[in-house]
C-alpha cells in the first residue's frame, strides 16, 4: 500500500471498531459473534479477527487479506467467515462494506425460516425491500459463503437460516444502519403481532416507497418486483 492507503487504512480500522462497539451496545451481536469487512483497494479487503468481542475491537487487532482469503496483514487470525463477505464484494462491485451478525428479532425470523413481511412500515419499506433468507450450510465454509449469491444483487440484506443476518453497502455506516434498520423492524413486527391486527400499506403505497427507493439510489441493483415475489424466491 502507499502511504496514502495507509492513512486511509487508519481511519478504516478506526471506523470498524467504532462500527463494532455500536453492533456490541445495541445487542446486535454477544460474545465474540460478528465480523466486519471494509474493501480497501480493488484486492485487499479490511476484516475484524476471529474469536474477538466486537465490543473492544482496537485497530491493531484489524486484519488484512486479499480477495481470496490469505490473510496479508495483522497480528490476529482473519475472520473465520471471510469468504462470505468476499463472495459478496466480488460479486457486486458497488459494495464497499459488509456486515455480518445476530440480532436477535432477525434471527428470531431466520430460525424459524420466516419471511419478514412487508407492507407495514415505510421505513422498512424504503429502506430494506424483501429480505430473502439463504439456506443453512456449515458456517465458515465455501459452501455457506456462496448461500447468499442468488440475492445478493436483489436485496441489500439477507437472512441466514438459523444462523443470523447479512447486510451490505457503498460505505460501513451503509452496511450498519441496514443491520440496525433490519432488527429494529423484525421487533416492531413481532410487537405488532403482538397487539394486532397491523393495518398495512395500500398496493399503490407500497409502489410508490418502491419507486422512491430506486430513484432515491437506495435500492440493490435488480430489486424484487411484487410479481416476482413467492415463498420460494426469497
């Protein structure tokens, strides 16, 4: 790297500490769950370590490896889930960040093989579009990364069965804010069910948010359409 990459470097590992600490205060992951990947040049990618609580990461402890998984830098072993953000940041270039957890209300969906309805919430529905759940496959293995790749150019976020959630964007705060954004909805829908019944959005007002979200840039690059929609598409 050149001496401005590595300045840029810094402020990365910074930022994916603070980025972590934030995912460990808001209960979206415990222990040492998690990990966090910034792409750094067009072949090297930043990651957190394996076996660290998110919650007291410290730049030194940032990893560095290439598009293939070998770890290049850092004193600490590379994520033990890498390839999952790989497979996702090679397969859409627009993608600079991915961040991977359990937050519990989203997870709570992913056990359960549930899809998180829609049609509820503008937010969610701008912001988050239909949220597909990939099959369960062994953790940390080639298999399990590539689960992700039939959605990942059609959501920004996806569930993964009894496992956790993924999420994804042009810059970390992007990533983030989806995973915040995502869990914050799935509680919202199980307190909503809960009170009942939840009065949905119209047809026309659900069109309209999506219409928004692809002019607003804030859609992945082929979205859903309605008709598109089935228990077995996403």
């Amino acid at each position: 790297m050149s001496e401005i990459d590595q300045l840029d470097a810094e402020q990365i590992k910074e930022q994916i500490c603070d980025i972590g600490r934030r995912l460990w205060q808001r209960q979206l992951v415990a222990g040492i769950d998690g990990n966090i990947t910034v792409r750094l040049t067009e072949n090297e990618v930043l990651c957190t370590p394996t076996l660290h609580s998110k919650g007291f990461l410290e730049p030194a402890d940032i990893c560095l490896v290439n598009l293939h998984g070998e770890q290049l830098a850092g004193q600490k072993r590379r994520s033990s889930e890498i390839l999952l953000h790989l497979e996702i940041l090679k397969a859409r270039p627009d993608v600079r960040s991915v961040v991977h957890s359990h937050p519990p209300h989203a997870t709570a969906f992913a056990v359960c093989g549930r899809r998180v309805p829609l049609g509820l919430l503008a937010e969610a529905e701008f912001f988050l579009g239909e949220v597909p759940i990939a099959p369960y496959e062994l953790p940390g293995t080639a298999t399990f990364a590539r689960t992700v790749l039939p959605y990942v150019h059609r959501s920004n976020v996806c569930l993964l069965a009894n496992h956790g959630a993924v999420t994804y964007g042009g810059s970390l705060i992007d990533a983030y804010n989806l995973m915040e954004v995502l869990d914050a909805y799935c509680r919202i829908v199980l307190l909503a069910e809960r009170l009942g019944p939840a009065q949905s959005l119209t047809a026309d007002q659900q069109a309209e948010l999506s219409q928004l979200r692809v002019q607003s840039g804030v859609a992945p690059p082929k979205p859903y359409a309605s008709d598109e929609i089935t228990d077995d598409s996403i």
